[in-house]
C-alpha cells in the first residue's frame, strides 16, 4: 500500500502525519510526490517515524517506484464501548 492510501485508511492529512510522527510537512510532501524538487530516497529513520504514526510496518521493495511498501496493523477495537 503506498502512503498516501495508509493516510487515508487511517483517516489522517499530512498536517496530522506530521504533527504525530515528527516528521516535517515538506517531508511528507516529497515522499508522497507533491514537491517538485523531490528526493529519490528516503531516510530509514523516517521512514520508522511515519509508521509508529500510522502503526504499520514498513517493507523495503525494489518494484515499488517508493522503494517501500507499507503494511497496516489491525486497529484492535475496544468491545465494551
């Protein structure tokens, strides 16, 4: 799943992404292809940011154009509510 699908499984914009990772807003906007002057990479530690945020796992791919994929955990709902 790309980012920008997990953003929105998690109902989170970028402005939430940011604020919850630590990851700066331009961060965001360049992974996610936004930015014209856009990185071919992506630090590992960011990349770990942004899922503890999304609680995912993030899987290094060569034939994603990312170069990641990004696998979401269940979200265990609380029965007794």
């Amino acid at each position: 799943m790309t980012l920008e699908d997990a953003m929105k499984a998690r109902y989170f914009n970028i402005n939430d992404l940011s604020r919850r990772s630590g990851v700066s807003r331009p961060t965001i906007y360049s992974i996610l292809g936004k930015r014209k002057k856009q990185k071919s990479s992506v630090r590992v530690d960011t990349l770990l940011k942004i899922a503890k945020a999304l609680n995912a796992k993030i899987t290094i791919s060569e034939n994603k154009p990312t170069g990641f994929d990004i696998v979401l955990k269940e979200v265990k709902r609380n029965e007794n509510c």
